[in-house]
C-alpha cells in the first residue's frame, strides 16, 4: 500500500489546501491501492500529529510500501524529525517520493540534498518565528497590549503609538469588582475563600455570569496590569528574574504594566516570572503599590496544608494548659445521647498521671468564652486599619534601583578598561553587590513590619468568615494561654 501524507498548519490565501497536496501526490500513484493521511492546523516544527502517527504505526506494521508527498516540509521542518523519518523509512526498506521535488533517497547524493532542503526549511521556520517574536517584544516594550484576551475590567481599543495602530487597554465598569477584590484580600486574616464569599454575597459575577472561583481571584491578584507601577514594583519584579523594559525612573506610581512571557503548560500564570518581560502600559493602574506588594506576600504564603490532624478539631489547640496542674489540655470525644461531642482533658490527668483534679470542659463552650474575649480586647486595643505612608520604605527601594544602576554601568565598562580596573571594577561590583543585598534584606523587613498590625478590631460576623486556620493565628498572634480549672476560664493576653 501506498501512503499519500498531506498536512497545513492554517488556512491562508498563499497556501495550497490539503485537497491540492493530495492531487499532486495522487500523479506520483500508479495504482489504486493508497491510503490518504491528513493533519490540518498542525505546525511543521514536530510530529505530534494524529494523522502522521496513524502513518507511522502503518509504517512498523509493514502495510506501507512507499510515501508521497507534496512538499518535504509536509513531514517536518525540523532537520532532526525529518532525519528519523528517514532513517525509519530506510530500515522498512520503504520508498520516499515528493511530488514537488524529486528526489532519489536510494543514492548517498539524492540524500544530501534531501538533508539540506530540510535544514533550509527549518532555518525558514526558526527565522519566521523569531521575526515574529522580535515585533511582538517591540510592541510590548513601547506599552502595547501582548496579545491573548484583554485583562478583567479592561477592553481593547486601538491606538496609535508612532505613527503605528496598536492595542492597548482601556478601563471598563468591570475594573471597580477588580478593587474590591483587592481591597478584601488585603485585610488581615482573609483567604482567597473568603473573597470569593464575599462576591457571592454581594452578587458580584465574573465576565461569563458564573461565580469567581479562587483560580480566577488569585490571577487578578497577581496580575501587574492593575498596579500603579513605582520604584517598588521595579524592585519585586526585577529580583524575581523579570526582565525590564523600562528604566526605575519610568514606574511613575501612575500607570499600570504589561507582563508577557512563556510558561510551562502546568504552571499557573504568573506563578513563576523569571525571563518574563515586563513593560510599563499605556493605561493608568488602580491598586497602590503597597497593597499589590502586601498582596503578593500573602499569595506566597499560601502553601497546601499538610495532612495532619494536628489543631484540627480547635483553633485553641496548643494553647489550653490546666489551671492545677500546668500541662496541657488535649482535644478528645465522649458519646453522649446526642452524639459525639467534644471536650478538652487534661494531658497531666489521662497521660501523665500526676493531676488528681477531674474536670470536664466542652471544647465549643471554651472556644465562644475565648471569642467573646478576644473581640472585646480587640476592640480595647482600638487599632485602626490604616496603613500610614512609610518613608524609610520609598527610601530603600530608591537606594536598591540606584545601586543596580551603579552596577550596570560599571559592567558595561569592562570590554575598555585595562587588567587592573577590571580587577578593581569587579571588587566594586561586590561590594555594590552586598550593600544591595543587605538593603533588599532591611527592605523586606520593613515590608512586613509596615504591612503587619499586632491586632485588628473585628466583629462576631468577621471571625465567623474566618477558616480554622486564620482563627488559630488570631489568637497565637493575642492570646499567651487559656487556663482551665474548676473555677472556670482565664484567658492570659500577650
């Protein structure tokens, strides 16, 4: 049997159709006995194609005699594929004909020249792709949209940028849900859970109609379209491999960026943006700064919980000692008529043996004595919300960009210097190096400090929307232990 492959990766006007391909290969045919294999909208640059896989199971059958095709790219314009489809070709004893180009595999020369039109036609490809790649940069280097749909609460609109039409963003009503999504992850103890909560509640729907999921919050979190992009923004981005399109001077706090880059089908976007370019937009952010960088340290932070049993049936676990004999209270189950139920025992009583006091204490009657005690005591503290703008914070960032500056343009003076300067240019080099290190370091431990508030003042309704695990730091972060005995409960306040 004779197999005719034909394939076309998308339909253009300076294309010829799948249907043409198989007539030309059909002239090379002499007989009925042929079998047509086709892959349309498959790219040349491999085999991964379900057509030419079906061919190459035929192949190792040993159904087919010999191959037709119209053109030699129609196999593969990448020289390594091609050469293994020869070579197993060549072992089945198989013939290779294009209908196009006519060339003799059974001579060392026809050969050659079949190796040397596929290197041409995967130069063709890789000159093509990097063509269009190298445009695609440019575009997005000078602010343009980089392509894929528009961000949420963006639309886009065509503008002209010298004397060029591009695309670029432009707000739309959808960007306030945008705020409010940031605005409610940013208060401390929230989840990406209890965004998505809160959406539902207020009605709010994503652009298809159906609810926010927390894949969908968390890339609206991270996605640096909606910062208004200063020096700070710069830092994060550079120190996590981003490449930079624009100089620290350019993230003026007004406008929002454009982050563009290649990913791992299994990674989420904008979980890893090292190599990724990012570049200043034409359209002004939304979210401060501060917020977005706050933002980020949260996400990081968020990791699979383990497996483990450990606090599971109390946010007060580890923290409940017994008021006699100092050891600490555990969380058991008793049966009772209306169930399993339980409550906290004593570790110096049922392990230890050394406590001789016996008292019962129902874990969910301890945690709302506990609740009703913390808010209140919050309520005492009456902190405030309000993040004040911290100047040592702006200062560190403008030291970290001058300094990578400083950096920069000492390397770019090492091809015109002589052996002596180099040594002493790359001594300062490091030394630029460890100041800048330990500015990133101070930096970062401002960052926490600006972001953190030792308590904040919440309602009954807030700590119900807190998870399990919020409600634990909550109380680490306030409570220094909850003494029980049989006079009753003490709750000791850090």
């Amino acid at each position: 049997m004779i197999a005719i492959y034909a394939r076309q990766s998308i339909e253009k006007k300076d294309s010829i159709s799948i249907e043409s391909q198989i007539e030309y290969a059909k002239r090379e045919v002499m007989t009925d006995d042929f079998k047509v294999y086709q892959d349309s909208g498959f790219s040349g640059k491999n085999t991964n194609r379900p057509a030419f896989a079906e061919m190459m199971r035929d192949i190792q059958a040993g159904r087919i005699e010999k191959v037709v095709v119209y053109r030699l790219d129609r196999i593969s314009r990448s020289i390594v594929d091609f050469a293994d489809f020869i070579n197993e070709l060549e072992e089945k004893q198989i013939s290779f004909v294009s209908a196009t180009e006519k060339f003799d595999t059974s001579t060392p020369m026809g050969r050659a020249m079949l190796y040397i039109v596929v290197v041409f036609a995967q130069l063709e490809r890789e000159t093509i792709a990097e063509r269009v790649r190298d445009n695609y940069y440019a575009r997005v280097k000078k602010g343009a949209w980089g392509g894929g749909p528009a961000a949420y609460g963006f639309d886009l609109v065509r503008i002209t940028l010298d004397g060029k039409k591009v695309t670029s963003y432009q707000p739309n009503a959808d960007l306030a849900t945008v705020e409010r999504i940031f605005e409610i992850y940013s208060r401390p103890f929230t989840s990406l859970a209890n965004v998505q909560k809160q959406l539902i509640k207020d009605s709010i729907t994503s652009s298809g109609g159906v609810n926010f999921d927390n894949v969908k919050i968390a890339s609206i979190l991270k996605n640096p379209a909606y910062v208004r992009a200063d020096v700070g923004i710069y830092n994060y981005y550079k120190a996590r491999g981003a490449i930079l399109a624009n100089e620290p001077e350019e993230f003026d706090g007004i406008h929002g960026c454009i982050l563009v880059g290649k990913r791992d089908a299994n990674e989420r976007k904008y979980k890893d943006v090292s190599n990724h370019l990012l570049a200043i937009g034409h359209h002004e952010g939304i979210i401060d700064s501060t917020v977005f960088l706050y933002c980020q340290e949260k996400l990081s932070k968020n990791k699979q919980i383990k497996n483990t049993t450990k606090g599971k049936y109390s946010w007060l676990t580890g923290l409940v000692k017994c008021g006699h004999c100092g050891y600490a209270f555990s969380v058991r189950f008793g049966n009772t008529k209306n169930g399993k139920i339980a409550y906290f025992s004593c570790s110096g009583r049922y392990l230890h043996r050394c406590c001789d006091v016996k008292q019962t204490h129902y874990v969910r009657e301890v945690e709302a004595q506990v609740q009703a005690r913390l808010i209140k005591e919050a309520e005492v503290y009456h902190l405030t919300k309000q993040k004040k703008e911290n100047a040592i914070i702006k200062q560190q960032q403008q030291k970290i960009a001058e300094i990578d500056s400083k950096i920069e343009n000492l390397i770019s003076t090492l091809e015109n210097v002589s052996h002596i300067s180099v040594e002493y240019i790359n001594r300062r080099i490091e030394a630029l190096h460890r100041e800048k290190q330990l500015l990133i370091h101070q930096y970062s431990e401002a960052l926490t400090e600006y972001n953190s508030i030792e308590v904040i003042p919440f309602t009954a309704e807030d700590w119900e929307n807190m998870s399990l695990e919020d409600k634990r730091e909550v109380a680490k972060s306030m409570i220094d232990r909850v003494i029980l005995s049989k006079d009753g409960i003490d709750v000791i306040f850090k």
